[in-house]
C-alpha cells in the first residue's frame, strides 16, 4: 500500500491496472515524511486484488462491494499513505489530545487514468481528494481515529494550477473549528517540489452524537 519502502534510487513506484508502467518517487518523501506524525492505515484499504496478505477479505465480510476509491492500488487517483499529527485537544472541552490544529497529511499519486485534457488530471480527482482528507481528518478529532463516525456535508474546492498526469502531491487538512459535533477543515493539495498549490479549499464534517464531549 505505502510507497515508503526503498530509498529513491530503488526501485520505482508501479501502478497496477494503470496504463503507465513506473513512476520515481520524489525525494521530497524522504526527505519530509519523517515530520508528518504517526502513520495510519485500515484494514479496509489493505484489502485489494494486489495485495495478499491478513487483510483480504475483509471488505467482502464486512459489507463492502466493491475497492475502495482512492485507496486501493489501481485507483485513478491514489491516496498511497495517511499520517496524523495531533494537537493538544484546543478547542473541545474535556479533550488533551486532537481537536483545533490537528493535522492529517496523505501521499497522492495521479495516475495517467486521472487524465482529462492532453496529459492534465481532471479537475474532479482534485475533489475526490479532498472530500476524503476533509472526512478522515475530522474522524481524528478526539485525538484517536473513530471511523465513520460522522458525515461529510460540505467540500468546497479552489483550482489553482494543473496537475500533471503521473505527479505525486502532498495533501494537507486541518482542523481549524469545532463548534458542537461540526468540525471545520481547511485542506491543500501542493507540490512540495517546488511549493506549487495546485487546491485550496474548506469543508464541514458533523460527528455522529456522543462522538464529541457533551455532545
């Protein structure tokens, strides 16, 4: 699942299912990873065609149809690795741990099966991005992961620059309000390469009731 397993000279990342056969790892992921906080993974995006291990099965025996749709390895646009960052619980009573600062930052490849316009991705596979960082992001904000434990109700995204088929980004989303079971998220799609922002953009995520103290 993770592109974390060779040094950038190695061996390049391959993309099953892709029409494209490899792609070099940018140095930027050696080089930052180590400061993106704790690693995070489910089951349910382990399970796919490609992998044989623990995890297969498990989307069939726990009411899944099908892959998941920017997890898996030969998604269009792949959401490759997840890590967490938390805050000191800012901004929720009765929390020391998650709430306002906390940060989710996730590995992006865009394969060539993204591509819209003469090897540009299209502008919906930026969104797809973000609605998934924006979720996942506020499920951390007890300061432990809770899956489905609320519901996306707004994504709202800024296009700032194309992006190329093959690249690989950064995603970055962050709590920046909790009010009752709504928590506020800002979100960015760069190129730590050279800093280029390709997105920008905000969403609300409500908890499910007694996700949240109090509430």
């Amino acid at each position: 699942m993770t592109f974390l397993t060779a040094p950038p000279s190695a061996a390049p990342i391959t993309s099953p299912g892709s029409d494209e056969t490899t792609v070099k790892e940018p140095k930027w992921i050696y080089e930052k990873t180590d400061s993106f906080g704790e690693h995070f993974t489910l089951p349910e995006w382990e399970d796919h065609p490609e992998n044989k291990n623990e995890h297969e099965g498990y989307r069939e025996k726990n009411g899944w149809k099908g892959r998941d749709y920017l997890h898996c390895k030969s998604a269009p646009v792949r959401i490759a690795d997840y890590f967490i960052s938390y805050s000191n619980g800012h901004g929720v009573v009765g929390l020391d741990k998650g709430g306002v600062g906390t940060v989710l930052t996730g590995i992006v490849h865009f394969t060539e099966k993204a591509e819209s316009h003469q090897g540009l991705c299209h502008g919906g596979s930026m969104c797809s991005v973000f609605d998934d960082a924006i979720g996942w992001c506020a499920m951390f904000v007890t300061g432990t992961c809770q899956p489905w434990s609320g519901f996306t109700v707004r994504v709202n995204t800024s296009l700032k620059s194309p992006i190329r088929v093959s690249s690989i980004l950064l995603v970055k989303a962050t709590i920046v309000n909790v009010e009752r079971r709504k928590v506020s998220i800002q979100v960015e799609l760069m190129d730590p390469s050279d800093d280029t922002i390709h997105a920008e953009g905000e969403g609300l995520v409500v908890m499910n009731k007694g996700v949240l103290p109090g509430h």
